[in-house]
C-alpha cells in the first residue's frame, strides 16, 4: 500500500509536475483550493500534504491551521511550497503549523529525498503514538476479563470440595473471559498491521449479496437473543472488487455495533444500492444516537472522548471497517439524530463492466 500524498495548487501545471515527480512512488490525489483540500484530506487521509500558500479562497497559511485543527490529521505533515522566501513568511508557516517550508523554484531531488524524510518521521511518530494509545486502551479494556478469569479461580482453589456444577459454572466464566481477552488481543494485533500497511487483503470480483447476507447469518445469534430484526433491502447483481472476508468483517462490525445501542425489539435496516459509480451499503439502527462530541472521534480508538462509557471492543471494530474500506478505496460516513438513530454508510468502487 502506497503512502497517501495530497498536493494543493491552483496552477494545474504546478499539480502535473508533482504528479508526475511523486506518482510512481507514492498514492496522489490533488486539490485546486484551500476549500477543496479541507474537504478532501479527510477522507484521503493523507501521509503528507504539499500545500501552496497563495490561492484563492483561504490562504496556505488558514488551510494550514484548519488542517492542524482536525484530528484525525494529527500525524499528518504538512510542507508548504511557494515563492515567498522572506524570513517572516517562512515564521508565518511554522506558527500556522507547518513542518517545513520550501520556496519555488526548487530542486525536483531535493523534493524527493525531504518527502521520504518526512514520511519516515511520520511512520515514526505514528508507531510510538500507537503503541502508547495501546497500552492505554488495554489498561481499560482487560479490567473486566481479568477480573472475570481471576476472581473464579481464587475461588476454585480455596473450596476444594465444591459442587461439581458450581466447578463448571465458575469455569464458564473462565473460559468466556479468556475468549474476551483472546479476541481483544487477535483486533488490537490486527488494526496495528492494517494501519502498518502490513495486513494482505486478497481482493476479486465478488457479489455484494453474498456477502451481506453471509455477514448478516453471523450476526444473527447476537440480534435474535436481544430480539432484534434484521431487515434487507439491496439493488440485485451489485458486484465489487473486494477481499470477501475482510469486507464481511466491515460489515460485521457495523451490525454488531447497531444490535449493541438498539433498543429491545428494535430493527436494523440493512441496505445496498449503486449510485453513480460508487457502490453504497447502509446500517441503521433505531438507537439513541451518538454524542455530537464523539463523532469526529468514531473511527479512532485510541482517542474516544468518552472511553469509559463505550461499549467493550466497539471503537476498535468501527475502526477495523474504517481500515478495510480505506484499503479498498473505499471510506465510511457517519450520521446521527440523538434519540432518533445512526446510519454508517460503507461506500466502494463499483467494478466496471
């Protein structure tokens, strides 16, 4: 997988030299205005930013600070490049959040060789940023297990002559809070390797149908012992380029999250259309709706505003389907009403026939 790279410059053949210097190497996509970056760098996601300063609309140095102010950006560097050379407008880029500053014309290697530097901190940076947010996360997500495998056994080893169906129910316990543990470590293990680019997706030419309803089968247990419906509506002969079982798993992961916040014979519409040339599937659900303070956050674990009231696992799935749509050039949008309900929409390339 590519490092994402977004230029911004309103002279097209400014964005054509770019492209063509960085394109071979690295995943490019291009922005004519501050406006357009803004709204584009958030689904992009982009390793670095090449940002021209002057433009119409918002400046470099506002789309700069704009950028900065996004959190899901936090990682993301962001190197200016214009014909302003004065020391106090290279200081004006810095204090808007810039990490570098390069004044044109300049030289197409030494392009190069400071975007794979900046690439290499910001992998760096990421890496460490991971590992911290991790410990953190497993700091409050094992509590509860531990104490589910803990507590049995100290009480299996002081009554030696207990019941034998008190022995198996208390063992239960055990074994269902080892497999919590167990599937914690196998998620937390799995979104490291996917946001390291170092998670293999398998991708073909697969029908949408087959895999909802493979996903919706799965959920199934989990939806009828809290009673909820599964309803579909899907557009026949969708089909996708995709790796079959990790887009299940997206899908999955959305289901689980919409019978986890339903209300006790709720229902869960499940949806799949064409529009244009993106392929769309929605979950609703009729919950009570998500914190506007937490949206922004919703597809980052390691950042939820509110960690101690999220339910168990959940940001570390959303944040899996969040990686697997991304891998394929996909994204997931978000809409919430409180006390009304929440609809994700998955949105992929349609194949082309």
């Amino acid at each position: 997988m590519y490092d994402r790279i977004l230029i911004v410059d309103d002279h097209p053949d400014n964005l054509e030299i770019l492209e063509d210097v960085l394109g071979d190497d690295y995943e490019i996509a291009t922005a004519a205005s501050g406006e357009e970056a803004l709204e584009l760098a958030e689904t992009f996601r982009p390793a670095l930013i090449l940002l021209d300063i002057m433009m119409p609309g918002i400046d470099g140095y506002e789309t700069c600070r704009r950028l900065r102010a996004t959190p899901s950006l936090r990682h993301t560097k962001i190197m200016m490049i214009s014909a302003k050379a004065m020391v106090t407008e290279r200081l004006q880029g810095y204090e808007a959040g810039a990490d570098d500053y390069m004044t044109k014309p300049f030289d197409l290697e030494e392009l190069r060789e400071k975007v794979q530097v900046y690439l290499r901190l910001r992998s760096l940076e990421e890496l460490d940023a991971l590992k911290s947010d991790v410990l953190s996360l497993l700091s409050h997500e094992t509590a509860t297990p531990l104490n589910g495998l803990l507590g049995p056994i100290q009480i299996l080893r002081e009554d030696p002559e207990m019941e034998l169906a008190e022995r198996i129910q208390l063992l239960d316990m055990v074994y269902d809070s080892a497999m919590r543990l167990h599937t914690l470590y196998q998620k937390v293990c799995k979104l490291s390797a996917m946001r390291a680019g170092q998670w293999r997706f398998v991708k073909q030419s697969v029908t949408l149908g087959e895999v909802i309803q493979d996903a919706v089968i799965k959920a199934e247990p989990q939806a009828n012992k809290h009673q909820i419906e599964m309803k579909r509506i899907e557009t026949d002969d969708l089909t996708v380029e995709a790796d079959p079982l990790q887009m299940q798993e997206a899908i999955i992961a959305l289901l689980d999250n919409a019978i986890q916040v339903s209300p006790p014979a709720g229902c869960i519409t499940i949806r799949a259309w064409q529009e244009a040339e993106r392929i769309r599937i929605s979950v609703h659900d009729q919950g009570t709706g998500i914190n506007p303070a937490y949206l922004p956050h919703i597809f980052e674990p390691f950042v939820n505003p509110d960690i101690g009231h999220h339910k168990s696992g959940q940001g570390i799935s959303l944040a899996m389907a969040h990686e697997i749509l991304k891998a394929h050039n996909g994204d997931i949008e978000v809409d919430s009403t409180p006390e009304t309900g929440t609809t994700f929409t998955l949105s992929l390339p349609g194949v082309s026939s």
